[in-house]
C-alpha cells in the first residue's frame, strides 16, 4: 500500500484523505480540550454591565451576579420637627455592601415638592465627611474622579423638584454608610388644616425614549414586581415644637403611634408592621383647634458684611361664602387611563368622576377625554349635564381598563385646541396620577394654552408626582387635589365645587407699610393670585432698616371687600430657615419661567442662587468625597430597585404583556406559538400530500 | 428525533458514526447552545429556532439510509475550522455572530455526511432558522419594514377611499392615531413563511438551484401578505369601537395561513418535474 507522503496531520495534506478513526477520534478530544479552554476563561464574572446599553425607561430588577449586593440601601430613617409653619427634615440612608465586589450604588428616591435641601453628610468608618454644594458638572467631575482613584463619594443630584438621585461610589465589601440629607420646607395650611407629606417612592414614569422624539431626561428606575415589598427599612418619627397645641393628628395612609396629643410638643412614631415605603406618608394636623400658625415672621441676619433679613407672611382667607347667583360653567375633564393607573389608582378616579360629573348642574356643560396613548373624547362638543348625558359619559368611564402609555401632552393640546365660547367660563379638571416625564412641557402648554381656562389638577394614587399636580393647577390658576383612595374621592370632589363657586378673594392686593422689603416672592403685590379653596396668602422676600409697620391685605369677598392688617413683629432668631424658603421660592419661580421658555435660560440665576444659599438644584449638587484612597478594583453600578407604589400594577412598567405605549392601537402579529402551529398545519399537509406528487 | 432514530444513525458501519461526529462537534460548540438557551429562558428571543432544529433533525431521520458512509473530508475539515473560528470569535464578536458561526460548522459538518442529491440548502435554511434570529432582526431590520408596510398600507387604504397618511412608523386613519410598531413588522412572518419554504424544501428534495431561484419569491408573498394584514387591522381599528384583541389574532392567523398556502404553491409548483431535473 502507498503511503501518502506530508505532513503527519491528515487535514493538512492535499489532497485531504479521509480521515482515520483515531484521528477523528483525536479531533474530537481537541474539540473538547478548546471547549475545556474556553469554559474556564468564560465566566459571568467578566461580563460588564457597563458596557450595556443604559435604559431610558423604567424596567423590572432581575437578579444577577450573587457575588454582588445588588439591595445596598438597607434602611431610611426619617426625623420631622414640625414648628409652625415651617417643618425640619433630616433623613438618614444608611448603604450597606454585603457582597464581595465593590458597588456604586444609585438610588432614585422622592422628596417633597417644597423640599429646600440645603445640607448633606456621609459617616463612614467613624469619620464623618460634610458635602458641599457645587455646580453641577462640575460635581460629577469631581464624583468621577474619585470614583476611578478608588475613593468613597457620595452625590446627590436633582432630577425634579420631587425627584434626587443618590450616587455613592465604592462602597466596599463590609462597609456601612451613612448618607444624611437636611431640608426644609414651608406646610401650609388649607381651611385650618395641616397636611404633612413625606413621599417613601418614586413611581414608575412613563418615558418617551429619545429615538422615538421624547425630549425630557430622567433616570431609568429599576422596580420590583407588583406585590413585592422593598427589602430597606423604613422608620419615620414626628415631633413638634409649636406655641399652639396640636390635634386631630390623622394619618390616612400609615399606622402612627401618637402622644402627647393636645399639647405643642406632640410626638409621632410609625407602627405599620408592614411594608411602608411603598406610598406617600401623610399626617394631617390642627393648632389649636380652629386657629393656625399665621402672621408675620422676620429674621435678621447676623450683622455681617452682606448679610440679609428674610420675611414670610401666612395670611388667613376669610371664610367662604356661596354666592346667590351661580352662573352656567363648561368643564372638560381630562382623564389618564394609562397602564400605571390600572386596578386602583383608576377605580379611585372612575369613583371621583362619578362624584364631580353626577354633581353637575343642569346649566352646566361638560366634555370627556380619556388618554393615554392615544386620546377619546366623549363627544365632539360639550353637553349639557342632563342626567342622560351624565350616565352616558360615567359608562364609558367604567369601561376604561387602564393600560399603554401616559400621552399626556398631545391630549392636553387637543384640549387647547377645542373652541371656546367667549361668555363661557371653562374649568379643565385634569384627572392623573403624573407619571410622566414631560412636567415642563405640560406647564408651558397649559400656561400658553390654557390661559383661558382654569385648570385643576387631581392627583390619583398612593404616590402621586405631586411636582406635576401642583405645577398644572400653579400654571392654569386652579388648585391642586389628592385622592389617595376611593374613600375619599367625594370629599376632594365637593371641595373643588366649592372652590368654583366661591372663591375666597379675588382682586387681590397686598402691601407694606413702614417695612422696607424686597426681592418679593411673588414678585408683584399688586396682582396677586385669587384665593381659592381656603388656602392662606403666602408672601416671602427680604427687607431692611427697622423691623416696624404693618402689611395690608386688601381684597374682594363675596360679601364685599375684605382688609387684614398683619403688624410686624420683632424678628424670631429661631428663624433661620427662611433664608433658604424664600432662595427655594424663588429658584421654582426661576424654573417655571424657564420652563415657559424652553431651553436653560435661568440657568446662571439658578445656579447662583443654589451656590449661594447652598440649595440642591436642577444646576447644583451636593458632593462629598473621602480623601483616602480605599480600592483599586472598579466599582460596579447598582441600581437600588424601588418598589411598586401601593395599588400599582405591572402595567406601569410594561409587564405582563401590558407594554408601554400599547394603547395607541397598533397591529402586531399573532403569538409566536400558535402562529408556529398554523405553519406546521400546513407543512403538515404538504407531508401527507407528498405520496401524491 | 426519536432515540431509534438516534441509535440507527449512531450505528452505521464507520468508526465514529455521523451523530456521534455531530455530538462531539456539538459540545464543543456548548458555549453557543448556552447562550442560545439563556436567549430562550430569560425571553429576549422567541424559542421558534426549536421548532427549525427539530425538523432539521426529523428530515435528517427520513435520510438516514441515505447518509454517506465516509464524510466529505473537504467539509469535515471546514466544519472543523469553522468550529475553532467560532469559538475564538466569543473573545471579539457579538455572540449572534458566533453562533451564526457555530451553525455554520455545524452545517458544514452535516454536508459532509450528505449525499450530493440532498437539498443541501434547504437544510442549511434550518441549520441558519434555529439561531435566535427574531430579536436581532427586529432590531436591524424592523424599523425599515414597519415604514415600509405602513407606507404601503397607506397607500391601500386611499385607494379604498379612507382618509390615511403616514408620518414615521405611525399612520393616521380617519383621524385615528395606529402605530406601525415592532411586533407588527411582519419579521415573524417572515420568519415562519421561510420556515415552512425549508420544511417543505427538505421534505420534497427540491434541488438546491430550484429552491434558491425560488426564494425571493418568499420575500415577496410575505411583505404583500404582511402589507394586507396590516392594511386590514388598521382600518379595523381606525374605527371608533375599535378590534377586540381576538379578532386581531385571528386575522394575523388567517394572513400567515395565506402566506404559507402561497410559500407552500410556490415551493411545490412543478416539483414532479423540479424535483427530477
């Protein structure tokens, strides 16, 4: 037999002779030898979630790498004092890592829309590090590099007035840090009664990504499933120190525990042995039975070069009286049935449209719009509020299922763009639980477009985006509502008709004498804004000289014209925190006119009122960085997921085969698996066929 | 594939039997099947490449007599070197390219045990069907069909007297906002409708000249047929009640059976005389 001359790897002759059964045999085992090779050099470990494409929206948590923490947030720990007017909030994150790898955790979180937060803190390893506040960028910059050098940072940014996000960088294996934030904010009362909010969640926001024409910017936010509980704790406790005996202390939404009730030091704690970081924390209370924390308050700077006095005037309405004569009101109700309103958010709105449409008059007229990603309108033009008509438009409201995305824009402007009749006067009701991402654009429009109408704005939910809700009612002159529950949809629906039909004082002025003040928040006393709904009068600025004089506060009642005169008091040392309320008043007037504009123009102002009164912005942020160098391997990002507010579904975020952005009807092909089955069917049928051909 | 069929082949009168050399090749390639599998599991492709394996594997079991003896050492060998490719490729490409790779080293090897009068392509067309394709082509491909499907549909429905336009992927039908999106592009048809192109190819023994010339033809039926459907859904649903979520899955059903009727009469017209030639 000849023997085939080459090399002695048979695949390498030519030509190629077949090949030996101990050769392929041989090949086999190098098949196996690479495949070896390639299952110790493949590990998840090296798998970089930094190089995935970041998410624009929100997403469901899924679990990965075991030998990452990825619940580095291990509790929140909230202190309120509650002094007149003004609350003190300091709230303590305390960031854990349990795992093996160094994290940067990043935590989405809410605050109050009024929060001032104005000072930040980190305590790691006994050492406590005090944050300062810089511009923007130049924060992240600084958090970046020490990042990468291996330091612990921590950074607090604004996304929303009612939105912050927590970054602190490298955290390692066995460390506990503390994060506290300070900040300040001004609880007005309404008809006598206090409300004091502390929102525990962020809810899932719909979010036009970028590719598809969305604008707006905001961090995606990882959740966990519906019905799932958040893993971090949560511990809240109130205390009060008033010149005025508190009462009546309620909270709708958490068990409290409270003591000395009835005195001005009254102490509240939480007693929810459940979940309770899952919807807004909410304490209404009353000072001194019927009578409130109102007057004006001054403060002095210290003395030095530059330093400034600071007022706030709290003015209590006059009760409202209901007019003898009630003219006829053309109301549009715009109502979200997006995916994150289904189940109870929309059950408590189909429950307060019952209430504000089943109590219209006969005079009245009325429209429906219900939207999501596309919109539906009950009629083409508004009807009268026959008792026909209104059990027609509550049927279709009860046939609303909730699901697809949050459009809220184009059906505002298809409200804008409905015709007008001049001897009309139209309230917009907006119904919604403002989970979007598009605030500044829903303000501009409505103060552009709407500027016929008055809208009001009611929040629908455990948690809702009180940054929008107040912002529509702020820029369509109306007032803003909550309704947590369905419980109490009839109250917050009769409050508006009252406001409707009796606002409290119109024509509106105000003015001081003998003070010098200035750099007035709002910025004209001459036209100030009609107050509707029990809500006092709220004026902020600074002044100079003497302390002395009066502020006048002159209106139209429905009984007439109506004057209060508030004497100036000697200024309060304790008082301190008006300087950041009046820089927090002026910095939301400075963002409400940017965004009416468009664009960053108030930028610089905003920045430099941030730097200056050390107030966390949409331009500023607060940075803090350990100065020892504490890991040379590279922290992975966390994203601490949050939980699903409390009556929200998966539909929020897209699950169960509720994908955003569904409801604008579409056309998508049949499941995959029955799909297959008709296929098959007929391959089928051309098998059997086959002994015919 | 039955386990009978399984020991048949495993069997044959060589020293390392085609399913076993096919067993081997495919553990090497395990890297792939893992990740293919991690595709299936955490639902971020439809599992439809199994359906394409297990008629791959079926019509391999009909040819079983007709495998050959001794491989083709040409495509052994590229089967080989397609193998150690795709492998080395996971430290660089994006693991779809490696697995288009692995299925290819995977085809090559199994063209090697063919005979010469096997529809060789057709089998090629399930080797390439079972990688999780449907995401990755709705990704690169979906948003051009969707315009296209959408500006055709537009077009239909003017003709037919209805007030339509398209702006992007969206369509305005009588004032009603419809939104061409991505599960509505007609990937998966055109998945199915060249699924049923192999499977009937394989099952006829259609040459593989005849079935190439063939193809296009698939291409064709599915973007008319996925135009149809869509035309029909939109106007369906420009009304003010609306479809019922039922009726939209039926007349998907309905349209892909009429894809795949046409695909079937396309792929077995004069196949007495094709399939001979």
């Amino acid at each position: 037999m000849r023997r085939v001359r080459g090399p002695v790897f048979p695949l390498l002759r030519h030509p190629v002779p077949p090949l030996s059964a101990s050769g392929r045999v041989l090949v086999a085992v190098l098949f196996a030898i690479w495949a070896f090779a390639l299952s110790v050099a493949w590990s998840p470990a090296l798998a970089d979630d930094g190089e995935a494409l970041k998410a624009e929206g929100p997403y469901f948590a899924v679990a990965g790498d075991p030998s990452l923490d990825a619940l580095p947030l291990k509790s929140t720990k909230v202190d309120v004092r509650l002094a007149g007017v003004i609350a003190d909030v300091t709230v303590t994150q305390r960031y854990t890592n349990e795992g093996q790898r160094p994290i940067e955790a990043r935590y989405v979180f809410p605050g109050s829309t009024h929060a001032a937060v104005h000072a930040m803190q980190v305590r790691l390893g006994g050492r406590v590090l005090h944050a300062q506040i810089e511009e923007k960028q130049r924060a992240r910059i600084r958090h970046e590099t020490a990042r990468r050098e291996g330091k612990t940072s921590a950074l607090l940014e604004q996304e929303r007035p009612n939105v912050f996000q927590m970054n602190v960088a490298n955290i390692l294996p066995g460390d506990d840090v503390q994060v506290e934030l300070h900040y300040t904010e001004l609880v007005v009362p309404t008809e006598g009664r206090y409300e004091f909010v502390f929102p525990t969640v962020v809810g899932p926001r719909y979010h036009r990504s970028a590719s598809a024409g969305g604008t707006s910017r905001f961090p995606a936010t990882a959740h966990l499933k519906e019905g799932e509980a958040s893993r971090s704790a949560f511990d809240l406790h109130v205390h009060f120190a008033s010149p005025l005996p508190v009462s009546e202390l309620r909270s709708a939404t958490h068990g409290i525990e409270v003591s000395g009730e009835g005195t001005g030091a009254a102490e509240v704690e939480l007693v929810d042995a459940g979940a309770r970081n899952d919807r807004d924390f909410i304490l209404t209370y009353r000072l001194a039975g019927e009578r409130t924390a109102t007057g004006l308050t001054l403060f002095r700077g210290d003395g030095s070069a530059g330093a400034e006095n600071f007022f706030l005037a709290v003015v209590e309405p006059p009760k409202a009286i209901a007019p003898a004569q009630i003219n006829p009101r053309e109301y549009v109700f715009v109502v979200d049935i997006s995916g994150s309103m289904h189940g109870q958010p929309l059950a408590t709105a189909k429950a307060l449209l019952r209430n504000l449409i089943g109590n219209l008059r006969q005079s009245d007229s009325f429209n429906v719009l219900l939207f999501s990603g596309s919109s539906q309108m009950l009629s083409a033009a508004p009807v009268p509020a026959t008792r026909v008509n209104i059990e027609r438009a509550i049927a279709v409201i009860d046939q609303a299922r909730g699901g697809g995305s949050t459009e809220i824009v184009p059906a505002l402007k298809r409200i804008a763009a409905l015709p007008k009749a001049a001897d009309v006067a139209r309230s917009v009701i907006v119904v919604t639980d403002g989970y979007v991402t598009v605030e500044n654009e829903v303000f501009a429009l409505v103060r552009r477009n709407l500027g016929n109408s008055n809208v009001f704005a009611f929040g629908i939910g455990s948690s809702v985006n009180r940054h929008l809700i107040e912002g529509i009612a702020r820029a369509g002159q109306g007032e803003p509502f909550i309704v947590t529950k369905p419980e109490l949809a009839a109250a917050q629906a009769e409050r508006l008709r009252k406001m409707i039909d009796s606002p409290v004082l119109t024509h509106l002025q105000a003015r001081f004498d003998g003070l010098e003040v200035y750099d007035l928040e709002p910025a004209s006393l001459t036209a100030l804004p009609d107050v509707l709904g029990g809500r006092p009068v709220v004026i902020q600025g600074k002044w100079r000289g003497e302390p002395r004089g009066q502020l006048v506060l002159e209106g139209r009642a429905a009984q007439g014209s109506h004057v209060d005169v508030v004497p100036v008091a000697a200024p309060d040392v304790q008082a301190g925190a008006l300087r950041q309320l009046w820089a927090r008043s002026r910095i939301q007037q400075l963002s409400d006119q940017e965004a009416l504009e468009g664009g960053s123009g108030q930028r610089e102002a905003i920045t430099a009122l941030g730097l200056r009164y050390s107030l966390l912005t949409q331009y500023t942020s607060f940075i803090a960085v350990d100065e020892i160098v504490r890991t040379s391997e590279a922290a992975v990002p966390v994203n601490q997921p949050l939980p699903l507010p409390q009556g929200v579904s998966n539909l929020a975020v897209g699950g169960d085969g509720g994908e955003v952005g569904a409801a604008v009807p579409s056309t998508p092909e049949p499941g995959a698996w029955l799909s297959l089955l008709v296929v098959l069917a007929l391959v089928g049928a051309a098998l059997a066929k086959r002994s015919n051909w | 594939m039955s386990s009978a069929v399984v020991s048949t082949i495993a069997c044959r009168p060589t020293h390392l039997a085609p399913a076993g050399w096919l067993a081997l090749q495919a553990a090497a390639l395990w890297p792939h099947g893992a990740w293919m599998a991690a595709r299936v599991q955490d639902g971020s492709d439809a599992p439809l490449g199994l359906a394409a394996l297990a008629a791959l594997l079926m019509l391999l079991g009909l040819r079983r007599h007709t495998l050959r003896i001794a491989p083709h050492t040409g495509w052994l060998a590229a089967g080989v070197a397609l193998t150690l490719l795709s492998n080395a490729a996971l430290l660089v490409a994006p693991p779809l390219a490696c697995a288009l790779l692995a299925a290819l080293a995977l085809g090559a090897a199994l063209m090697a045990w063919l005979p010469t009068d096997a529809p060789r392509a057709a089998l090629a067309g399930l080797v390439l069907l079972a990688l999780p394709w449907i995401a990755s082509l709705q990704y690169y491909g979906g948003y051009p069909l969707r315009v296209v499907t959408a500006q055709a549909s537009a077009w239909l429905l003017q003709l037919a007297g209805l007030a339509a336009e398209r702006s992007g992927t969206a369509m305005l039908v009588q004032g009603q906002l419809v939104i061409v999106d991505a599960p509505c592009s007609g990937v998966q048809m055109a998945w199915m409708a060249w699924f049923c192109a192999c499977a009937v190819a394989g099952l006829l023994a259609l040459r593989d000249g005849v079935f190439l010339r063939r193809l296009p033809w698939i291409g064709a039926i599915v973007l008319a047929g996925n135009v149809l459907r869509n035309s029909l859904l939109v106007a369906l649903e420009a009304r003010p009640q609306g479809l019922a979520a039922s009726m939209h899955e039926g007349i998907g059903l309905i349209a892909l059976a009429l894809v795949c009727a046409a695909v079937v009469a396309v792929m077995t017209r004069g196949v007495r005389h094709e399939a001979r030639c």
